[in-house]
C-alpha cells in the first residue's frame, strides 16, 4: 500500500484548518498580477518548528521569529524588501506589523514574519500595516499565498499529499519561494509547510532538520547563502491524527520529505537563464553525511556547472569536484555516470561511446550518479548550470 | 633602510646557483612560441619545503613528489598533461622520469616533478624523457622556464627580490602558473621559489606554509581548487648567508611574502575574460585567521564578481559575503570602503556619493576595504569579477 499520495494541485491551505491570501500592497512597483504581501493563518493555534540561514548577517524578521515562544496563529511575507541591514529598526517594525495581525485577526497567539528583496532597505511600515486590514484569508488562498512571496520566480512552487493513518488521513501542504539561477539579488529561499496531523514542536523540529538537510541544503544556484532564508513548519491538528510513535513518525518524515525534495527541485530548475536542471545521485558513500557533502561539491562546482552548459562530457571536472568535498575519497574505486551512460570506472577513463554522451547531455535534466564504492551512504543534490545570461542578468541588475 | 629591493626582470636564475630552460617537446599541439617542457637545477644540492593541494583527488606526480626525502637537484615540469586519474601508471611514469633527470644531469639528489594540463589523460612518457637530453639549462634559462610551465595564461609572471643581510645579501625568485578566470580547465597554480641563502628545509617549511595561507592561498578565481596545485621553494645556500636567528627568519619571510604576494596579485589579474582586478583589505578582525577567511570569502562570492562586473555599488551583497564567512562577525560594527569612498558606516548604508563611486567602479583594479571593528586582525585577498567570457570560454572548451 502506498504510503501517500500526491493531492493534484494541492498547496498550504490543502491541510484543514489552513485560510491564506496574498495581496499587492504597493512594496513592488506595480504589474500584471503582481502582488506582494501574503499571509498563512491557522484556525487553531499550532505547534511548529523553524530552520534559519546559516548567514552570521541576518534579517531582523529572523531576529524576531527567534524571540516567538508558544504556539503560533500564523505568518506574515513581504517582498520588496529584506528588512536586513536596518539597524534595530527591522526589529521594532517586525514586532509592529505582527503585533497588528494579532489585533486584525483577532488571536492571542503570535504571528511570524519573513521578508525578502534588497538588502539595506527599510521596510515601509506603515503600507505594510496599513494594508493588513485588506486581507481577505479563506481556504482557496494558497495559491494567492504563493503568489505574493515570489520575487523574480517565473512560476509559484506548491505541493501537497495526502498521508494514510490509522485515524484516516491527514495532509501535509508546502510553498517555496528561490530565485532560479537568474536571480540572485532576490535570492532568498523560503518555505512554508503546512499540516493538519497533530505533532508536537519538540517533534518537528528534529524531523524538519533531517528533511531540510536532504533537501534545501542541497540545492546550489551560486554558492551565495541569503541573509533571509527559512523554513517553517506548522502543526494544526485539525485532522484530529496525532503524531508520536515511532511508525507514525518515520510515515510523516517520507511524506515530508517528498514535500520539501519536490519544492527543492522546482527552485533547482526555476530561471530563464538555466539550460540544464543537474541532478546528482551519490551511493557508496562511507556515510549519509558524505554522500550529500559529495553531491553538493559536485552540484556547486563552477566547472562542472560550465561543462554541462557546454555540453562537454569532461568526466575529470567531476572527478575535480569531488575530491574537494569534505568526505572519505578513494580515487581508485570511483565510478560515474551521466544520464544513464558509465563514463568512468576506478577513478578512470572508460571508454564510453561518446555520441551517446553527447546526445545525453541535450535533455534538460541531467542525471549524474556517482559511486564511491566504500559503503551504504547515500545522498542527492540539485543544481543548475552556469550560463551567459545568470552573468548578464546579475550584472545588469542596478540598485 | 628598506630590507629588499626588487629586481629588474628577475625571475628562479635570479638567485646564485640556479640555472633553467624551457623546450617544445610536442606535449601541446605546437605554436609560435609554445614550450610545454621546463627543467629547474641548481648546482648544489637544495634545502626545500611545499605545499600541495587540498583535493584528495590529486595527481601522481604530486604523489611522487611525497616519496622523496633529502635533499634536491631540481624540478621538472610538463604542462598538456595533469598526470591525474591514470591509475597506478601515472607514479611509475614520474619515477622513469625524474630518474632519467638525475641520469642526464648526472645527480645523485632526486628531482621533484609537477604537472599540468588536462586530467585523465596519460603523459607521453617516452615523449618526455627523449626529450630530457635536450635541455639545454643556463642562468639565462629563469625566463624559458616560466615560459614553459604556462597553459592559457596570456603572460609568465616571474619576480625576484634582493635582501640585505649582515654578510652581504642574497636572492629570492620566483615563478608561477595560474590560469585566469577564462582558463579554469587548465586550472592548475604551480609556483617555484628559488633562493641562494642557506635555510633549512625545517624551517622553511614554517616559512612557506605562513607565506601560502597570505598570498596563493587567498586568490579566487572560480572556487574551484585543482587537483595538481603545487608550490615548491628551494635553498642552495650559494651567497652563504645562513638564515638561522629569528631576526633573520623574519626579514627572510617579510621578503618571502613579497614574493608570494606579487605572483598571487599577477595571478589574479591574468586572463582576457576579466574586467575587474578586486582586492579586499579587511582590518579589525578578531584575528589574522577570521580577516583571511572574510576576506577570501568577499573576494570568492559570484554575487559580488557580478556586481563588480556590472559596475554596481550593491554594498548589500559585501554584507552577504562578510555573513558567510566563518569569522565573528557584529553586523553593526561593520565599515565598508570601496576605492577610498566608504559605501556603510554601522552595518548600515551611509549616503555616499553615487556618482563618484560609479566612476570608482570604472578602474581596472577595485580595492574593497572592510574594517570589521572588532580587533586588530589584518588579512588581503585577491580575485577577478565574474563575466560573460568566462562563460562563454569554459562552455566552449571541447575535451
């Protein structure tokens, strides 16, 4: 019996209990079915759990999302701007726009907020919290929610499933927001996963952490880490499932890292300037933690992200890539492949039909799978390659 | 006084007892002017020390290079080749090599041998040592040499200093290799230091590996390290100077770092592809360690290479790179300077003149200077911006 299924369509407010909108508040200058600022509410207040940027430079709305205790009702986004690089003004406005989502919406529980644009710009207020009024949240908002957080996307990033439990079901809904690879200046990830099992904050956090390290952590656009980045999880209950033993645990854990692995890739293949999606599989690994320090090397490495932009099946850039990674290496027992096609066996040269390489390296996806042949650990990243226009875009892009 | 002095057109046959020479032995397809076959001697048997890249894939003749104890008569070097992911061939390929030098030149010290060129092809090992017979090395050979060991670099870079010494002087030359920005498949850094002053190998190896974490180790040009980085110093005591009290230790590594550092900077600044040499000076620092590592990381990240490319004074970006740096950090205690106009006071932007800072953005070479406001930990690094012909080069580069 499959464990879950995908829900067609599905996005934050798939979940019970979940009502989002998203609206333009004027933070971007006006377009077509632009909108910029959105909001996530919970009918009950949930338990959640949070991952922040590594950055040491960070916006002043993680600053207060780290002071948030208890239970939470719901989350602010703007974009527009990063509300990074204020002063302690970032901190008070924070503490300000969500205060008045507590009074609007009426709820004794704190709200969190994310923002995201230009770095070293104040966020006007005053729009902000003046256009909280004008938020009209209901179960069809997700896609509105979507809407608003994006930046320099060209499509919104939404999915949910459906997970089978002995009390029924209950659901797991997930939103990102991450620049492709044309879009750096605007490069915050961020993601919201909503649920209606019942799980406790203790709980979430340590299997946000395991699925984030499986997925976010391994995508790679340019090597730069934002000073905004988040993922938050939220637990309503709504579905009346509660979440606590062992097999129950390890049941939400896959279902949620399908969730954030299939909002990752999105980001990995989002931008017009990428021409490949590079996917890199890596097994034989000494252990799990080797095997995604090897495949992110890979992913990230400027040479072999040039390389596949060049369609050039040049197997010693990857083997390049990964002896730099921090991860147990025995050259000699390394074998690779590219979509399909082995290109090296013991840390050398095979002789592969090239045509076939060549041909390979024309899809859009490329599959790299590495073989360490030391042990079990397996891991997976996601990339894109590096092209003329990621150059031209960022260096076009003015303050 | 000053304590040294550089030398006109000085280059490794600069200092006493050193001679060189620099062949065509058919590794490269040929051109006007291409050698791909440099020998390096000295009369007397060296003192040496080295260091060698990170990458736990590397080549077998830095492999090579680990197995020889004692004293040393010379390197040879080959580029077209990095003798990298041949299997077992590649360290019985070196040794052949290396013995037929010591035949040739009739030495009973071993000589040391690097490579470069592209990974996981075989060197012509018959082709090399034919070829050894015809050397032909003189004090005349420094720039033949340099000549020899470069790939796509568009110059050789040579430098020798004059230090003053109680018992008269000596000479310190050095040599390097390093692809620019445009040329990351030939990505190999080899450089050789040559000195006539008489040290030994114990101290020497302090000296050079505290000159390498302040000069090649602190250039960015892709973030790529390759598999075959290699630096060698060598000591043949010629001008019977003994370097030996700590007074003279350090007035040896004052002129060492002079030497590093200039060959690092031409580095730097080689390759058509670039249109920005950037330097980052960072002061305050807790530490000498956190002021290389922030430095090395504003200078590494593609969204500052961009912005410098694009002539955008995004000080947001700096504040981005500073953050990822594994340093402490206080964001409100940062100052950022870019050529002489200082861009963010308190972490925060000042208003800086735009025009003037455009026009800064205009010169060659582009100095950022960040006073963390912490210590007094001073550290430089250097690298180039990131443009469409690197692209463009590196996608286009057929194996």
């Amino acid at each position: 019996m499959k464990k879950f299924k995908k829900i067609k369509n599905g996005n934050v407010t798939s979940p019970d209990g979940f009502i989002a909108d998203g609206i333009f508040a004027g933070l971007k200058s006006a377009g077509e079915d632009k909108l910029d600022l959105g909001i996530l509410i919970s009918e009950y207040p949930c338990e959640w759990a949070a991952t922040y940027t590594d950055n040491k430079i960070k916006s002043s709305s993680i600053d207060y999302c780290k002071e948030v205790k208890g239970k939470i009702k719901g989350i602010i986004v703007n974009s527009g701007s990063a509300n990074c690089c204020v002063g302690e003004q970032g901190l008070i406005d924070a503490r300000n726009i969500t205060n008045k989502c507590e009074e609007i919406f009426q709820s004794k529980s704190p709200f969190l907020m994310s923002s995201t644009g230009v770095i070293g710009v104040e966020i006007p207020v005053g729009l902000i919290i003046s256009s909280i009024e004008k938020f009209s949240p209901d179960i069809s908002g997700g896609e509105r929610f979507s809407r608003a957080i994006i930046t320099t996307d060209s499509k919104t990033k939404n999915v949910s499933v459906e997970v089978n439990s002995k009390n029924g079901s209950y659901k797991i809904g997930g939103v990102a927001k991450g620049s492709g690879m044309i879009h750096p200046k605007m490069g915050t990830m961020l993601s919201y996963i909503t649920t209606d099992a019942d799980i406790s904050s203790r709980n979430l956090t340590k299997i946000l952490r395991k699925s984030v390290k499986n997925s976010f952590n391994q995508i790679d656009i340019d090597g730069d880490t934002s000073t905004n980045d988040t993922v938050v999880v939220m637990s309503n209950g709504a579905s009346g499932n509660k979440i606590d033993t062992k097999e129950d645990i390890d049941k939400f854990q896959d279902a949620l890292d399908y969730v954030t692995q299939y909002l990752a890739r999105l980001i990995a293949e989002d931008g017009e300037g990428i021409s490949h999606l590079i996917t890199v599989e890596v097994k034989g690994a000494k252990n799990e933690n080797d095997a995604l320090e090897v495949s992110n090397a890979v992913v990230s490495s400027s040479l072999v992200k040039t390389a596949i932009f060049g369609k050039d099946p040049n197997w010693g850039r990857i083997m390049m890539a990964i002896g730099n990674a921090n991860a147990e290496i025995l050259r000699d027992k390394i074998k690779i492949y590219v979509n399909g096609i082995q290109i090296a066996e013991e840390g050398k040269s095979i002789s592969f039909h090239y045509q076939s390489v060549l041909s390979a390296l024309n899809k859009f996806q490329i599959d790299i799978v590495i073989d360490l042949g030391i042990g079990d650990g397996r891991g997976m990243a996601w990339g894109s390659d590096l092209t003329e226009e990621y150059v031209i875009f960022n260096s076009a892009y003015t303050t």
